[in-house]
C-alpha cells in the first residue's frame, strides 16, 4: 500500500509540472504580446501592464519564464486580481463555499446514483429502469447553465421555494438549490455505470458460490454485489470532478455564490484574462489532487491494489 | 445402498447427430449485422435518428424550415415579444425571429460539435491506439500526456484558450480549443480495449503470417477495438455540443455576432424573469438534439454489447 | 418417460431422487430445453459422476438441483427430492436452508468464485454464519480456520486475512472445497472441480475431495467431461448426451462393457483411455468403430506405423540449441529480476515426425513455442528450421521463414479475427506472402477448406456462426495455406470436447501423412501426447527434464517428475483389457 501511495505521488509530479507548463505555453507561447492578448479589446493602463510584465516576467526566456512562474506558484504568489486583491487572499475566503457546495453536490450524486443505479441494475429491462434512463439522459443533456435557470426561474423566482441568490449566507439551507443543480447535472454517468456493473456482478461466479454457500438475497446484493460495484463508480468520479469545476463555475455564477467558482466566472465574463488564468490553474492542481485521493480511495476499496 | 443397475438408454440412430456437424443460420452474421437486427428493433432508434436528421436538414438548408430571416427585419418595437403569426416563438430582445434564429443556429453548433469531435476522435485514436498496441516506453511518453491533458477539464482549457484567442474567435478555434483537450478520455478507453484485444490469439495468428505489427495493429486489432471509440465518438458529439453552448454562455465561445444556439441563450439570460421563453426555445432545441446523439450511443452501445445480446 | 435406474432391492432410502427433470432457457432465439427428462438417485455416503461434452445439460442438472440455474434458466418438470421434499416447489426461504447446510456446491473456476474484494477468511466464515455453524463471530472464526485446515490449506489461522489473489489456483480451489463442506451437508456438488487446475494438482485435490468426503460420509455428485476421471473417482457414472441419460451404471462395467454407441464413441475418442489400451498394447478393448467413430488407439497405431517409414535422416526440420529466455520481471515500483522462463533448452524434431513437449503451466513451453515461431526473440541459443539458423533474420529472411512454418493456437474463441469471413481469414496468408493473383488465392483456399473437411459455403461465414473444433479446422485451413513444412501446435486441441479432439487428432494425422508435415506438439496432457506424438520433451520450470521416444517414457520414465505427471492422467490405473 505505502508503495501504491508512493508511486501515485510521484505519477503526480509529471502532470503538475505538464498541466502548469500546458497552461503557461497557452498563454505565452502564442503569437504577439500575452498581456494584451488576455485582454481582448479592452487596453490595461501602463501600471497593469508593467506589474503583470513583471509578474510573468516576461524580460526572460520561455523557459525561464515558466520556472520563475513555478516557484512563485508554489510559495503561494499568485498575482493579483483587476481589483487589486491577491489571488491568494481571495482564494483563502471564497475556497471554503466553494469545498462546502462541491461536498453537498457529490454527496446528493453519489446518494443517487448508487441507489437509483442498483435498483435500475436489479429490475433491468424493467419500468424503474427505463424510467430513470430516460430522466438521466435528460439531465445529461440539458446544458448546465439551462438547468441552473430554469431551476431559478421555476423553483426560486415563480414557486419562492428557494432564494433565486446565495449571497453572503452561504448556509447548507440556503445553497441548496445550487447544490441540488450541480447534483442533477452529474449523476447520470455514474448512475448509468453503477447499473451496468451491478448487471455483471450479478452475472458472476462468485456471486451464485454465495447463493450456494446458503446467504439470502439480502445479504448476496450489499455485500457482494452493492460492494464490487461501488469500485468502478469510486474511480468514475474522479472525471466527474472535472465536470463538477466546471459546473460550479457556472451554477455559483448564476447563483451568486461567493466561491471560487463565482470568482473565475466574474473573471470570464469581464475578460480579466490574467485572473482567469491563475484561477484555472489553482482549479487544475485541485483536479490533480482529488485525482489523488480518488486512486487512494480506490485502493482502499479494492484489495487487488491494496497488497499488490 | 442398493446395487445400480446398468442402464442402457433406447438407442435410436437418427438421434445421434454427426461430430461437429456444421450447422449455419440462413442469415451470415457478424457483430456488424447482428447490432443492426437488435438496433432495428427498438423503436426509441428511429426516434432518435429521426431527430438527427432534421437537426441535419436544418443546418445543412435552413430555408426549408423557416422563411423568415433570424438577422433582418429585427424591429426593437417586438422586443421581447410573445408569439404572433408567422412568428410562433415570439421575439428576442433585439427584436428578431426566435424560430427563425434556433433554426440557423443548428449549422453552427452542429458544425462545433462534429469539427470538435473528430479533432478529438483523431488524436484520441493515434494516442490510444500507438500507447496500447506498442506498450513499452511508446505507452509510458503517450500515457503520461494523456494524464496531463486528462488532468485538465477540457472547457476550463477552452476558457484559456479563447480568453487568449479573444481575436481569433470562429467556429474553427473553438472547435479546436474544444478537441485538442477533449481527446485524453478516448485515448485512455481506447488503449485498455487494445490492450485486450492485442492479448487475442488472432493477433499472434496474424504477426506469424508474416504481417507487420503495424499492418496487424490497423488490419486486426483496431477493428476490434472500435465499437467502444463509436459509442464514445457519439456521446462526446453531444458533449461538444454543450460545450459550445457553455463557451458561449460564459462569453470566451463564438463571437456575438455569430448565430449559435449557445450565444442566444446568453443573450437571453438577462430577460429571464420577462420573457423566459426566449431563452427556453434554444435550449429545448439544444437539449433535444444533444439527448437524441446521446440515445443513439447509448442504443449504439446497447446493441454491440455482446453480454446484452447474449442475454437477449 | 425414463426407466427406473435403480431397482428398489435394498431399504436404503435414496439420499436425492431426481426424476424427469426438465430445465430450459429463455435466449434469444426463444426457449431452448437444456435437460430433457433426467432421473437418477444418489445414496448416502455414494460418489456419482456425470459425464458429458458441453452442453449434453450436465451443468444445468447440477445446479438446477439447488435453483442456482442464470437468471434466464427455468425447471419446466420433474422433481428433485430431497428429504422428503420437492425441491422444485421448494419456496425461496426453504432453498436457501438447505444451500450450504444440507447440499454443498463446489464450482468449476476458482479464479473466478471468489469474490476479490473480501478476505478468504470473511468469504469462509460467511458460510459458517448462513449456516448456523457458530454462534458468534469468535465461534465462527474458529470453525472457519477448521474448515480451511481440513481443506488442506496449511498456516489457515495466518491465510485467514489475506485476499483471494494472494492464492493460487490450487489453494482456491481448496478454499472453495473448504466453503462447500463447511456445515457437513449430506450431499456435496462438485462442477468441474478440477478441469482449470494443472494435472498435478488435480489429482491431489481429487484426492483430498475424496478422503473428506468419506470421513464425513457425505455424498458426492462430481459433474465432468473426463469419462476417465469420473470412472477413477465414482461408484457410479451418468453419460448424458444433449439433455438425455444414455446409460448409467457402476463405472468399471460401464467402461469395460460399454452398450450405448455414445459411450462407446466417448471411450474410443478418450485419449487417457487410449493411451491406456495403447500401453496394454490391446487396442481392439473397443468394437472397431464404424461410420465417422474415431477410435484414438487404432488410429495412433496406424500413425506411428506411417511415420516409422518416414525419412528420419538428413537435417531435421527443428533444431534448437541451448535455447534460453530470460524475462525481467516488475517487483514493486522501481525493481525488476530476471527470470529464466527457458533454461538452455535443447532438441531436434526429424522431418515428418511428431514432437510434443509437455509440460505443467509456466514451464516454459509456450515460451519455446513462440521463440520457434520468431514471435519472441531468444536471449541466447539458436533455433535451426531445416538446418538455417532462424535467430538472426531480416525482414525479408523472416518472411520466408513464416512461410515454411505456421502455427495452431489453443483459444478456437481468440485465433481468428471475429470481423473478418472465414474466406479472408484463409486467405490473410496468401495475401501477406503475396502469392499468386487472386484466382490462384481463391483456388488456394478451396483446396486447404477441403483438406480439413469443411463444406465451402462456411467461407462467406464469420467465425461466431462456427463451433470450436469447426473454428480450430479453420485455423489449421489458415496454417496450411502457405504449405508449410511445420506446423508448431500450441495446446491446439486443448480446449475441445473429447469427440471433436479425436476428429482433429484424426485430422492432423491424416494431414500429417498426406502431405508429409513436422508438427511440434505443445501439450499439457501427457494422455494426448501418447496417442500422437512420436518423441516427447517433458519440460519443468524452464529445463527438458527427460526427452525420449514416447512408448520409453510411457513404460519406463526415468524422473519422478514424469512419472508424477504419468500418475495424474485420470483413469491411468483402470483395468481395461478385460
């Protein structure tokens, strides 16, 4: 196991470095000046532009660059937002929302996917089955900013269930809305998969040996086919993470919730490119990090990792 | 216990099939054919495929759906406008055609959605496929580029990618920004298929005939390998889609002058609470067309699925 | 519909009484009926063994008896009674007390029946638990331990905590033999338990099987495709043929005084009864058989009479010196050892002739097979095919090399490519070596179809459409496209039912014979290699530890290795020139 950890860590280093360097290359490496490029049509006074010059230092060779870039990366300098913020400090306050909403949303879509996929596994072919397919392949398709309005529209403004913003109260009460959206938008893939293994755990030898043994049904389907299905689904939620950056970016925009998320959302669409960049990037070393865990979380489960 | 006796079943010749006797269908089959008798028979098939291709007519020849321009004619005294004659969507803020506007955008975000796949669905298959087959020190520099491109949320590059190309902005640079980060999934599904199939007797049959690993890899295994790529391909097509939209949505997509799906529900996002209808038509149309792509892989995926059919 | 099997001459009350039963499935091209009509019993403390080729319903019988059939199997008749009781009207609650505590089920793969993510010892003690064996976990951890122990499982106490991929086949298998005895039932299931295992091993499992199940008189009902071990190990045997008993009785008379045509051709086409009539040098134990019967001992007879006037001077067709193979295999993330799979390996193969090399898994054999096909580079050593060295080739050398020697795989399934017609899999040689225009292709494949006795409408055919031997006949048709000299078999009939091996081993034979081939003959199963192989190289961990003439080794092996792997052939010491 400690090997296991070891070498995860260490497969890690690779892709830090490679992630950072893709993103820095994006955003230097192209043709004509980056700081005016990141700004589009809008033109950074001569402070801005001599602070972030100074910044990317960009006096320096590429390579040069990017090392200068790195180490001030990881003592924790990264730059300075339009207004005036270090991206630090912002990120020190909005992280926590962000973490907190990003938790109520997997723990809602782990809750239903596993549940509604073991069942739809169990009665396949069957109406539960085709019931959750169809609503899952809807929500997978509806784009999430759709969903967000119209979960705003609907559920918040026409109905007043919930508070159409978040604001400055960011209580499990009032950020359930948001919560619940980011839910939505991610749980098929996961359930669909959930269904599919149960449909061939459930086919397996070691399966009908419990029947054999004497175990009752309500034993057989927790704890050997509920639990080898929970693997497959453990290590998927890994990609789903990516989708819920994504996602949370755009529901804490249409929420307005003080996250991280927000953060990069108002930084998109004010096209305040060198804030979009540093938020991208802490986004991405987060990624990699719940990568991490989610491979030691498989280990965990799965014992042909654990004593390999 | 008593002593068995020895029985002796009443032999009758006819019954005795010959060893090994070929016995053949009327029909030939293959994976090919069999996955189109089962996809035949679902009547969800033809509902999606349907939908495609409307959504297909509509981008390639707009005029036969709608005769009303989505760009002229736009009268600011409409804004907003609910439904009249001729005009069964009612209006935009600016005044124009809602049918008429999701009816041309079909061709851009269609056009997003497959250029975006087939970047990603090329590299995705170099990658997967030369990884897998080669193994070795191949396997180890192409994996580990994968991981980092799979490290990266394939729109939170995009965001990059268009933040920094805000000149360059068409259907083509987002159609790229969205590919070339898109493809580390297809390679990493493809390269553990090839791993399996490479495992296969048929390959070492093939390289012992005398053929090159590299004729093997494209003659034997890839074909092998390729109903997973499909049922991707097919899924990701919608997933482009959306991206799109979203791009667009957050304002780093298609320049705003541009008719897309994506750009009208943006623009409409601000008259949400007075006419939520403009905003609700394009994304009917984009949630209809991405759940059609997304049902035909999962139908796709239904019917090359051998342990699905097995089981009938 | 069935006679009575057993006449009621004694009181003992049969144990279970199976009678007409009829069990079917649901597929996709409708209700296929897998058992038609089965009846038979099993007395206390009786061993029972049901023979049969793939799908003759043996499986589907046993399980069917305990409702353990997929999900798409149904029993559509008859009655299986046990105690007393219909166990096919038997409600869900009734059968799960009665798996495990009153009928155990040992499977066939014990790669597969163990659940990868519990501990042996969790998977052990669940069956002690289900049926009330112990009253708490202490209890249970204790009896669990027990069971292992008598299952043979040395250190059980310390192996409790590890997880099934720490073990080996054997000791799987053990540990399954362990869970299906675990509350004493009365009657034990036993599917194949030994057919994934190697030979060796085999025989002490079977033995071990069969001391427990004595000790504790319980039942056993052994379900195999082996008519020889299944007569070793059963007072009585079923042979069962597509759904049907065809005759049942005590094992020696039924072996030695066969009466159903079925069992006679099962007998005939046994290679470990063969080589047994073979050894007694009476090959005439069996009627000679008729029509497309194929008798395995007549037909090795005629062989080596054939190959005996072969030409065995001159350069032999293979010749490998000092052949050796050294992999470096991972340890842990940053080590890796060497590990010498072929050690300096030597022999030659006359032209003509027919050499096997036998050998238990990871002996290296398949390793010297693909090092002889050019598909693995030899560390050291040289491999001479017709006196040319074939280590240290270019392209071009290689390519003609391919055309003179041409190999068979195991895997009927996994040989051919699944999306190409079995006329372009035929053809893929030809294609490769570039010979001849395409009339002259398309003759070609006509020719080789018809040499391995298939009809030519199965060219335009996928291989899924074909059965096993049909798909091994195929690549064999692949093989000899390209008219080779050798023809290396790797474990080439290995995964066929016995009737089907014997028409392939015919086959190979007569091909041999006609158009004068050299086969190296890759084996496990030492029975196969008496009735077709003229020398033998009996590998062991990497090395040739005895090589010889095959009637020598057979009658006089000189390693206790050999003589191990002599013992373990099932049925090596049943009588049979009564």
């Amino acid at each position: 196991m400690l090997m296991y950890v070891v070498r995860r860590l260490l497969q890690a280093v690779p892709v830090v470095i490679g992630t950072t360097f893709l993103i820095y290359f994006m955003v230097f490496a192209m043709p004509g000046d980056p700081i005016l490029a990141m700004f589009g049509d809008k033109t950074p006074n001569q402070a801005t532009y001599d602070a972030l010059a100074a910044q990317y230092h960009l006096d320096q060779p590429f390579l040069v660059q990017y090392g200068l870039y790195m180490k001030d990366l990881f003592s924790g300098n990264l730059g300075t937002t339009f207004s005036g913020q270090s991206v630090g400090e912002v990120l020190a306050r909005t992280f926590p929302v962000t973490l907190k909403l990003a938790a109520m949303a997997i723990a809602l879509e782990f809750s239903l996917a596993v549940v509604l996929g073991l069942f739809a596994g169990l009665r396949k072919g069957k109406l539960f089955d085709n019931v959750t397919l169809v609503i899952g392949l809807v929500m997978l398709s509806v784009p999430i900013f759709v969903l967000g309005f119209l979960a705003q529209y609907f559920v918040a403004i026409k109905w007043g269930w919930a508070s159409p913003t978040v604001g400055s109260d960011t209580s499990i009460s009032n950020m359930w809305l948001p919560a619940v959206v980011l839910a939505l938008s991610l749980f098929t893939t996961s359930m669909r998969l959930m269904r599919g293994t149960v449909i061939d755990t459930r086919s397996r030898d070691f399966v009908r040996t419990a029947y054999a043994k004497g175990l009752p049904g309500r034993r057989v389907i927790p704890v050997h086919v509920l639990r080898n299905s929970l693997i497959p689904v453990v290590t998927n939620s890994a990609a789903n993470f990516g989708v819920l950056m994504v996602g949370a970016t755009v529901t804490e925009g249409i929420f307005n919730v003080p996250g991280v998320g927000n953060t990069l959302y108002q930084a998109i669409i004010r096209g305040e490119g060198p804030t979009v960049v540093s938020f991208v990037t802490v986004m991405v070393l987060a990624y990699v990090v719940i990568n991490i865990l989610v491979d030691l979380l498989y280990a965990v489960l799965d014992p042909r990792i654990r004593y390999a | 216990m008593p002593k068995p006796e020895h029985y002796v079943a009443p032999f009758d010749e006819n019954e005795m099939a010959e060893v090994d006797k070929v016995k053949l269908n009327e029909k030939p089959s293959n994976l090919w054919s069999d996955a189109w008798r089962s996809l035949r028979r679902r009547p969800l098939f033809y509902v999606s495929l349907v939908t495609v291709l409307i959504i297909v007519l509509m981008a390639l020849f707009p005029t036969l759906f709608t005769s009303v321009s989505p760009t002229d004619n736009c009268q600011l005294a409409n804004s907003n406008g609910g439904p009249t004659e001729g005009h069964p969507m009612g209006f935009t803020r600016q005044g124009c055609d809602v049918y008429a506007r999701v009816v041309w955008g079909a061709r851009t975000s269609l056009a997003v959605g497959l250029l975006a796949t087939a970047i990603s669905g090329v590299v995705g298959v170099i990658m997967g496929a030369l990884a897998g087959f080669y193994g070795g020190w191949v396997d180890s520099v192409l994996s580990r580029l994968g991981d980092i491109f799979f490290s990266i949320p394939y729109i939170l590059a995009a965001v990059v990618v268009m933040s920094v190309l805000a000149d360059y902005r068409s259907v083509w640079t987002l159609a790229f920004a969205i590919g070339g980060f898109a493809w580390a999934s297809l390679a990493r599904i493809l390269r553990s298929e090839i791993l399996r199939v490479k495992s296969g007797d048929f390959v070492m049959a093939s390289i012992a005939t005398g053929r090159t690993r590299f004729s093997t890899l494209v003659s034997h295994v890839l074909p092998n390998s390729i109903t997973p790529v499909i049922v991707y391909l097919t899924l990701s097509l919608g997933g482009a889609i959306v991206a799109e939209a979203t791009l667009s949505f957050l304002g780093v997509g298609l320049p705003t002058t541009v008719m897309s799906w994506g750009n009208d529900i943006s623009a409409a996002q601000t008259s949400l609470r007075t006419a939520p209808m403009t905003l609700i038509w394009p994304s009917i149309f984009l949630t209809v067309t991405v759940l059609a792509f997304i049902t035909l892989g999962e139908l796709v995926r239904d019917a090359l699925d051998p342990k699905a059919r097995a089981r009938g | 519909m069935t006679q009575e099997t057993t006449p009621v001459t004694d009181t003992a009350e049969p144990l279970v009484s199976i009678k007409d039963l009829e069990i079917g499935f649901q597929t996709g091209n409708g209700f296929v009926q897998a058992v038609k009509g089965v009846s038979f019993d099993i007395f206390p403390g009786e061993t029972v063994a049901i023979v049969g080729e793939s799908g003759s319903g043996k499986s589907t019988t046993a399980t069917g008896i305990i409702d353990l059939l997929p999900s798409n199997g149904r029993i559509t008749g008859g009655q299986v009674v046990f105690g007393g009781k219909d166990l096919t009207k038997a409600s869900k609650q009734e059968i799960v007390r009665i798996r495990g505590r009153e009928i155990g089920y040992v499977p066939q793969d014990p790669m597969s029946n163990l659940n990868p993510v519990w501990s042996v010892g969790f998977q052990v003690r669940e069956a002690v638990l289900a049926n009330n064996m112990a009253k708490n976990k202490k209890d249970a951890d204790k009896r669990a331990i027990e069971v292992l122990q008598e299952a043979g499982l040395a250190d059980a106490e310390r192996r409790m905590k590890q997880f099934p991929h720490q073990f080996s086949g054997g000791m799987r298998q053990r540990v399954l033999i362990g869970i299906g005895l675990a509350a004493d039932p009365k009657l034990l299931i036993a599917d194949e338990p030994t057919s994934a295992l190697d030979v060796t091993v085999q025989r002490v499992i079977l033995d071990h099987l069969e001391s427990l199940t004595r000790e504790k008189n319980t039942a056993l009902l052994l379900i195999t495709h082996d008519l020889g071990l299944a007569a070793e190990r059963a007072s009585k045997v079923i042979v069962m043929y597509q759904g049907k008993i065809v005759e049942a009785g005590p094992s020696l008379d039924l072996l030695q005084n066969p009466q159903h045509p079925y069992t006679k051709r099962l007998i005939a086409a046994a290679p470990s009864l063969a080589s047994q009539r073979l050894k007694s040098s009476k090959v005439s134990a069996v009627e000679a058989p008729q029509g497309d019967e194929i008798d395995l001992a007549a037909a090795s007879a005629h062989r080596h009479e054939v190959v005996e006037q072969a030409d065995h001077a001159g350069t032999p067709a293979i010749e490998v010196k000092d052949l050796t193979k050294v992999f470096s295999i991972r340890r842990g993330s940053f080590r890796s050892e060497p590990f010498t799979a072929v050690d300096k390996v030597n022999f030659q193969v006359p032209r003509g002739t027919t050499m096997a090399l036998v050998g238990e898994s990871g002996s290296g054999k398949s390793t010297v097979a693909k090092m002889v096909l050019g598909l693995e580079t030899a560390t050291e050593g040289e491999i001479l095919i017709g006196g040319k060295d074939a280590t240290a080739l270019n392209r071009e050398e290689m390519l003609a090399h391919r055309r003179r020697m041409q190999p068979v795989f195991q895997d009927p399934y996994g040989s051919l490519d699944p999306m190409r017609s079995i006329g372009s899999i035929i053809q893929e040689p030809l294609d490769v070596h570039k010979i001849g225009d395409r009339k002259e292709r398309e003759n070609r494949v006509n020719e080789v179809i018809d040499e391995v006795a298939l009809p030519r409408t199965v060219l335009s055919r996928y291989p899924n459409e074909l059965s096993g031997g049909q798909r091994q006949r195929i690549a064999i048709a692949r093989a000899l496209a390209l008219k080779p000299d050798v023809v290396i078999l790797d474990e080439a009939v290995s995964a066929l039912d016995v009737l089907v091996q014997a028409q392939i081993l015919q086959l190979l034979a007569d091909l041999q014979e006609e158009l004068g081939l050299t086969y190296l003959f890759i084996t496990h199963d030492l029975a196969v290699v008496r009735v077709v192989a003229d020398d033998v190289a009996v590998m062991e961990r990497g090395k040739i530890v005895e090589h010889g003439k095959v009637e020598e080794i057979f009658s006089n092996a000189q390693t206790e290795y050999t003589q191990k792997l002599l013992d373990a052939i099932p049925g090596a010491n049943i009588p049979l020139g009564a």
